[in-house]
C-alpha cells in the first residue's frame, strides 16, 4: 500500500551460513510495472540512488526498514549474446551431485552507461546482467547513451556500444558483431591519430588487419545466412578486436607517460637554462622561467601525439608543476625541522656536532657548478653539444615499441604415437573449479559448425556422503549382483579414443560405439561385467538408471591409452580432493582414476546428470583449418589449447615482446659521446686545478669536491637532455615521412620505454665523469691514507694513543677538558655510539678526564678504564694522550673494538677547532669557573 511493503519470516543474521539461506543479509530491489506487466519504474542505480543510499539489510532486528530507490523508466535496450570472451561460455559454471559443492563464478560482466553527448554517466539508470541476455533500463531524460562493457573483477574493457538511440524497446541483435565493430572503429580512430604523429606499431597494424579481416568474413557469412560461420568470425573478430584495443590503449598510455616525464624534465631545464643564459634577477628571472616553459610546452604538443589523444595533458604539466613545487615545500619544512632540531641537541649536548645541510650543500653546488659553464663558454657547448647529440642520437635512431606476436610451440612429450590429430580443448587439469560447462560446448559447436568433429569428455562424480566410511562411490546393480564405481565418463559418438576404435574390446564383447541416437546405453570394463555376471545386451542399473550393454573394454588396456596431453582422460580420484569427499586430508592429489572405476555413458546422459565437461577434443579431415583453429583458441582464450599434428604433440601459446630495434644504429655515436664527455671533462678537471686547491684550503672535503663536480656533470645531462629529446622526435619524424627508415624498423619515439634512452644518456655522462672526478678528489688529500690510522700497538692490557692534536697556551687545554667530558657525559645513556661512558671524573688541575667505558657489543663484556691527558711537550705546546686499560673481556674484541672510540675522541678535539673562537672562549671560561666535578 503507498509503495509499502511488509516481508515476514526473514532469516536473522548469524554470521554463519544458514541452512536456509546466505548470512541473513539480503539486497531489495523494487519494481513497478503497467497494466502490460512492463516495467516502468526500475532500481535507481545511479549517483542519488542505490550509490548513496544502499539496498542491502542486514537481518538483526525484529523489524528492518529499507528503503528501495526507483525512477521513471523511458527505454529498454536488450543486449544478447554476451559470453566470456576467455572461454567461450555463458559463464564458468561447475556443479556436482553434492549438496556442498557447486563452483560457480558471479555474472562477469558490468555495463556502464554515458551520455553519448557529454560521455558522463545520467543522474539515474539501471542494468541487469544476467549473461547471455544484458537489460538496460533508461530515464527520460537521455536521447542516444553509449555503453562501456567490463569485463572480470578487474574491470577490463571487452566492448563498447556507441550512440544507440533511446525508444521504448531498443533491441541490439548481433550484440558481440556489434561490440567487435565498435571497439575496432575506436581503435582505429586513435591509432589513426598516432600515425599522423607518424607513429607506427607493427602489433597494433596486425591485430587491426586481423580484425577487419573477421568483421568482413562474419559479414559474408550473415548475408550468406551461413550462420555458424557467422558466429565463430563474430567471436573471433570480438577477441581480436578487444586485443585490438588493448595494443592501441597501451600506446596511448605510453603516449601520456612520455608526456609526463618530458614535464618532469621541463622542470629543471627551465631553471638551469635560465641561469646558464639570461642570469636575471628578481620578475624578469619568474618571467623568462615561465615563458621558457610556455613556449618549450606549445612546441612539444605540436610535434607530440599526447595532446590529440589525452584531453588532460596540459593538465599533466600542471600537475607535475604543483607536484615539483610541493616537494620543493617539503624539502624547505624538512630542512627547516632539521634545524630546529639540532638547536635542541646544541643546548642539550652542547656544541660537538658539525653537520653539513644537504639542501644549502646542494644549492651551492649547483649554483657554483652554473657559475662554471657560465666562465668556460667554450667547454660548455662542446659538453652539451656531445649529450645532445648523444640523446639525439637514441631517440632519432632507436625505436622502442610492442613489436610483433609470438606464436610458441611447447613440445609435450609424449612415448610412442599419439592417438589421433587434432586439437585438443580444457582448463587446466581438470579440477572442479577448472570444468566447464554446457554453454562451453555449444559455443565451440556454434564456433566449429561442420568443419570439424566435436568431442567432448564428460565427468560425473557420485554424491559425496559425510562420515560415509565406504567413501564417494556409486551404485551399480544387476540381477545377479552389485559393485561400486567411482564416476561415470561420457563421451561421443565421434570420440577418437573410444575403446572400439582403440581395439581395447575385452574378447570382441561389443555390438557397436555410441550413435547419436543413443542415451540410455553404456560401456563397462570386464572387472564390473564380471562382479555383476552380464554380457553385452544385458541391462544394468547406475545410481537408478537402467543402461543396455553396449561393449565391454579391457580396462587394463585401456590405462595404456593417453590422451595427447600425456595422462589418461578419466575423471579425478574424487577420493583424494576435498571438496568432493567432505574430508579433511593431509594433502590433495589430482590423480586420475584408472578404466577400471568407471563407466562410460553418453556424454548427454552425463550432462543431464549434472556433470561437467572437462577436456574437448576436435578433429578434422582440414588438417589446415584444426591448425588455424588451434592458433585463434591459443592467441586469446584461457583455454589450454594441445595440438596434435604430424605425430608431434604441442602445448600453443601465443605472447607479446617488446623488441628495441635501432640499437645497432646508436651502439656507436653512444660509446663515442661517452669518450667525448670523458675526455671533456677531464680536461676541464685539469684546466682547474688551482681552483680545487682553493677548495681545499677552505676546507672542503675530498667527498666535497666529488659531489661538487659530479653535480656540475648532472647540471649538463639535464640542460642537454630537453633539446636532444626535441630533436629526436624531429628527426625521427623526418625519416618517417621521408621513408627513409629501413623496412622493418617501427618508428615509436612516444614509448615509454624512452626512460631507457634519457637514463643511458645520464648514467653515461655521470660514467664518463667518474674517473676524471675520483681524480681530481684525490688531489685535494694527495696522501695514499683516506683514513685515519691508530700509530702504536697495545702493550698487554694498556694501549697509549698519542692524538695528533696541539694546542698553543694552558687555558685553551682547560677549555678543551671540559669541552670533552660534555660530550662524554651525554653518553651515559645508550645512544647510537659503539660506546657506552659508565663512570666519568675529570680534574682541570691535572688536565685529564678518567672514564669507564663500555664497547659495544655490550653481550662481549669488554671495559675498559680510559685515561685523556693534555701533556706540556714544549713551552707553549701542549699535546693529548690517551691511555686505554683492559678491564674485562676478550683481547682481540677489546683491540678491534677501540678504533671507534679513540676515533670518536679524535673527531671531538677536531670539532673543537670549527666551533668557532666566541664559543671556544666561552668554553674556557666555564673551564676557569668550574672546579674539579665528579660525575
């Protein structure tokens, strides 16, 4: 009443299945119909309706309310056909005779709806799909929609459906020929794009030939009225045309990632170009950035495809733009925490840290390497003028693209000569989740018309009983007995591994193989016949079937017989799968069941049954049609797809490589700019070196100078890398339309496997500097030694360490005492020293601070008393010992051990000399204050 409806009796939620019913959660949909029984009020499923407000209750009260969201429908569009484009089917549908087993996948499909004007989905809409039959239920509002069908969780595109007009019944008949030409105009269309950017994709050109071919054929045949022809061309122009669309989509991808890292590189380009050639201030550098970008932007999108095909490509830059300045905002608040922090630690600890700011570092460094290029003009452009060329050369020469499809031959071994030729149809190794169903075979059977023979294999495993001690068998009676089997095998008439045909009759006790006309009929092997006492003719009962004798085999011989995959083709042991015998078993095993535990019966029979169709096997006199089937089932089914041809077997697979071809074209002009840059860089070096003594009488660090000219190498790769890039793609198009490239070669200077080409260019130009800048590092510290050595060896259990630090006048020794016994008292705690102070006492009157010290690893048990002393060698000269004492622990860990800590002390007195003169008298000053302290 009022559109209020009441529903009694509704199964509560448990949590736990219910025996009547899913988990107590249910989905309301509503649905209001004319005096017709047609439906004109339908589920809302757009963005006010079951998105925003859900239809799904779950049972946990006594009354549960929901509300169930509808519109006002005005057209109907009926899709028919759909079928999984993997396996051919409706859906992967398996069932047993087995009240706990039934493996079935949930509809595949998910249809969205757009309007076709504006491509954006309408305020209301509603879809039911339940394959082969798809409905579509339209408001009012829309005139002409577009439908985008996905495919699996995932949601892969498998079709589109493009201006269909709105009416009160829209029916698309020919729904798959139908899908298959639309995905192909759109491929085309952008592929088209790609190749006026004189682009062009061997794989993608294949696979659009191949698809027109079939939509023409399928064509042929629908005006022929040759209607399984036309089915298997619509099917296999759908297949090829949804890899059509994938090549196509992957190039178009490629296209936008390009784009983006063109972006990423516009960015420091712009502000080194700015530096190295205008060198404004102030607007006029903001401004000279931003034109420089603005006008490097324009030109790319008129030489690169990414604007035609991506609608939001300037967006990209935008987004990059933002991007760079938001790390730029972190880096700056990351440095600016780091400062902060340090201040704490400077009050805390004191003044025994010197850390250089990578941010400040690297800015200095890249400006001191710009400030370089800009003296040495000369130098600069032949640098840069090698890297251009360098980039130029891979992106103009080189192509990399999806090139071509393989097509593997995976040989199975298999002893003696296979049984028949032909090929051979199924889903791994036959599983219960890897049967297929009826709507498999009626698709092949549609697809294959009478060109070929059909054969399915048919298994049907008895119901499985609980705690049932005899295990999953089935009942077989006659009139003088009764035995057990373990499934039933179906087959056909046109079996090729039929036991008559395979001369396994056991004493030539058979009438004749299966004719189509058969069904209640059977083949036992001779154990049975002889359990039960029948011969051929009699009549047996299976599972309260009766079935006439046809033949009876020799199952022995009959296990002697493979099938070309190489095992027999009966059914599981159900036995040993857990599923099927409601067991719980150590291990599963997927072994098959020898001819001696089943039966074989009509392959329809079996399916009535309720059993499922585990392998297909397809023969031909058209030796050339079963291989060109074979390669389409292969190139674009899940099937496992055996071809038995010639007295071989092969497994088929079909695969996409990526080749690089031209790199025979850039090996060369690659290694020479790599010795050009080499030679450059090293004669810039040694032009230089009074300028890295200077670096060095400043105090700058071997480690310094390195970073400082590796940077200065990096600075040229980026500024060379935008123009190389440009000219490439300049180049490449010249060649193209010129034809002037070598047949075969597939220009693509939009992949995105052009990261290749700008990574060799950099690690190229940074691998030609490297030894030219370890060289000159080394100049800076000419001395063999880059670290310090410990210069006397332990004596016993004492080890005196003289440091190589002096000082000038007694109150600065005094400073330095209480400078040190700071830094040493913060570490009586654990930090992430190798060492650990438990005792501290120091005495300005002697000079010296005497400590206990703890090496780490603290489990070796290694202390230590430790003794450091300022001595008076010369009038004004005071130099510092330290005496080492082994207390406990092992000698050799104590002797390996201490280089850290004597180290650590040597750092300190050097810190002592960069912490500046103020804060050095403020230490002497609190040295002249303090008294002897124990701590």
């Amino acid at each position: 009443k009022n559109g209020t409806f009441r529903i009694y009796g509704s199964t509560p939620n448990t949590g736990i299945m219910s025996p009547y019913g899913g988990y107590g959660s249910y989905h309301v949909s509503a649905y209001v119909l004319d005096d017709k029984g047609r439906v004109i009020y339908a589920p809302d499923y757009g963005i006010y309706g079951h998105r925003r407000f859900p239809s799904t209750v779950l049972a946990r009260h006594e009354i549960n309310r929901i509300q169930a969201r509808v519109f006002r429908v005005k057209g109907r569009i009926y899709l028919y056909g759909l079928v999984d484009p993997y396996t051919v089917s409706v859906r992967s549908a398996t069932r047993y005779v087995n009240p706990f087993s039934y493996w079935a996948s949930p509809p595949t499909f998910y249809i969205t709806l757009f309007k076709s004007e504006t491509l954006s989905e309408p305020m209301s809409f509603y879809v039911s799909v339940q394959p082969p039959v798809a409905v579509i239920f339209t408001p009012r509002e829309l005139n002409k929609v577009t439908l985008l069908i996905k495919y699996g969780a995932l949601g892969r595109i498998v079709g589109l459906l493009q201006e269909i007009p709105i009416s009160a019944e829209v029916h698309v008949h020919r729904t798959i020929y139908n899908i298959a030409i639309n995905l192909y105009n759109i491929s085309s269309e952008r592929y088209l794009k790609l190749k006026n950017s004189f682009i062009e994709i061997f794989l993608v050109e294949e696979t659009l030939s191949h698809t027109r071919k079939l939509i023409d054929e399928a064509k042929a045949n629908l005006i022929k009225r040759d209607y399984n022809g036309f089915f298997s061309s619509a099917i296999f122009s759908w297949l090829w045309s949804i890899d059509s669309y994938r090549n196509v989509m992957a190039v178009v991808f490629d296209v936008a990632n390009t784009s983006a890292i063109f972006f990423v590189l516009l960015l420091p380009f712009t502000f080194f170009f700015e530096r190295l050639v205008f060198h404004a201030e102030g607007y006029k550098r903001f401004a000279v950035i931003v034109s420089t970008a603005i006008l490097l932007t324009v030109f790319f999108s008129v030489i690169h495809p990414s604007t035609k095909l991506a609608s939001n490509a300037y967006v990209g830059f935008l987004g990059v733009t933002l991007g760079g300045i938001f790390i730029a905002i972190i880096v700056l608040f990351t440095e600016e925490l780091r400062s902060f922090l340090k201040e704490i630690r400077k009050k805390l600890r004191g003044e025994h840290f010197i850390e250089k700011g990578l941010v400040p570092m690297t800015t200095i460094a890249f400006s001191v390497a710009l400030e370089n290029m800009r003296v040495r003009k000369l130098r600069t452009v032949l640098v840069l003028f090698t890297i251009i060329t360098t980039v130029f050369s891979l992106i103009a020469l080189a192509s990399f693209s999806y090139a071509i499809s393989v097509y593997d031959k995976y040989p199975i071994k298999y002893e003696g000569e296979p049984p028949y030729e032909g090929l051979l149809v199924k889903l791994g190794i036959g599983a219960p989740w890897d049967l297929m169903g009826q709507e498999t075979l009626s698709s092949i059977q549609a697809m294959v018309g009478l060109r070929a023979n059909i054969s399915p294999r048919v298994w049907l495993y008895p119901t499985s009983r609980v705690f049932s001690a005899e295990g999953v068998l089935m009942k077989v009676k006659s009139t003088h007995g009764e035995t057990y089997i373990r499934a039933l095998l179906g087959l056909s008439p046109t079996e090729p591994m039929n036991p008559l045909d395979l001369g396994v009759i056991y004493e030539g006790k058979a009438l004749r193989w299966f004719i189509e006309e058969d069904k209640y009929v059977c083949y036992i092997p001779s154990e049975i016949a002889s359990q039960l006492n029948v011969d051929v003719g009699d009549t047996i009962n299976v599972a309260g079937i009766d079935l006439r004798i046809l033949g009876i085999y020799d199952e022995k011989m009959y296990d002697y017989y493979l099938d070309i995959f190489g095992d027999k083709f009966t059914p599981l042991n159900p036995q040993r799968i857990i599923s099927l015998s409601l067991e719980t078993l150590p291990e599963e095993e997927f072994v098959t069941l020898p001819f001696g535990d089943v039966i074989i019966v009509p392959y329809e029979l079996a399916l009535e049954l309720g059993g499922n169709i585990a392998s297909i096997a397809i023969t031909s006199n058209d030796a050339e049609y079963i291989d060109s089937l074979a390669w389409e089932l292969a190139a674009h089914t899940a099937f496992d797809v055996i071809l038995s041809k010639n007295g071989e077997v092969f497994m088929l697979h079909r695969r996409v490589i990526s080749m690089i071809r031209g790199l025979e074209y850039i090996a060369f002009p690659l290694i020479i700019g790599s010795l050009n840059i080499f030679i450059t860089i090293l004669g810039s070096i040694k032009e230089r070196e009074n300028e890295i003594k200077i670096y060095s009488s400043l105090g700058l660090s071997p480690t310094g100078v390195f970073a400082l000219f590796l940077v200065e190498t990096m600075t040229y790769a980026f500024i060379a890398i935008v123009p190389g890039y440009i000219l490439g793609i300049l180049f490449n198009v010249y060649l193209v339309a010129n034809d002037i490239l070598p047949p075969g070669f597939s220009a693509n200077y939009t992949s995105s496997a052009e990261v290749y080409t700008v990574s060799i260019t950099l690690l190229a130009t940074i691998a030609a500097s490297l030894y030219p800048i370890m060289r000159v590092s080394r100049t800076v510290t000419p001395s063999f030694e880059r670290k310090w050595k410990i210069p006397t060896k332990p004596v016993g259990d004492t080890w005196e360490i003289p440091l190589p630090f002096s000082v000038t006048n007694e109150k600065s020794v005094k400073g330095i005492i209480y400078y040190l016994q700071e830094f040493f008292k913060g570490l009586m705690i654990e930090t992430d020293q190798p060492y650990i102070v438990r005792a501290l006492n120091y005495d300005l009157s002697k000079n010296e601070i005497d400590m206990v010290v703890a090496l780490k690893p603290i489990e070796s048990n290694v202390t230590q008393d430790v003794i450091i002393r300022a001595l008076r060698v010369e009038e004004n000269k005071f130099s510092f010992t330290i005496i080492v004492k082994r207390r406990t622990g092992a000698k050799l860990v104590w002797k390996s051990s201490n280089y850290r800590f004597i180290d650590a002390v040597r750092k300190q007195l050097l810190t002592w000399r960069f912490i500046g003169p103020e804060k050095r008298r403020r230490y002497i000053m609190l040295a002249l204050k303090s008294s002897t302290s124990t701590s």
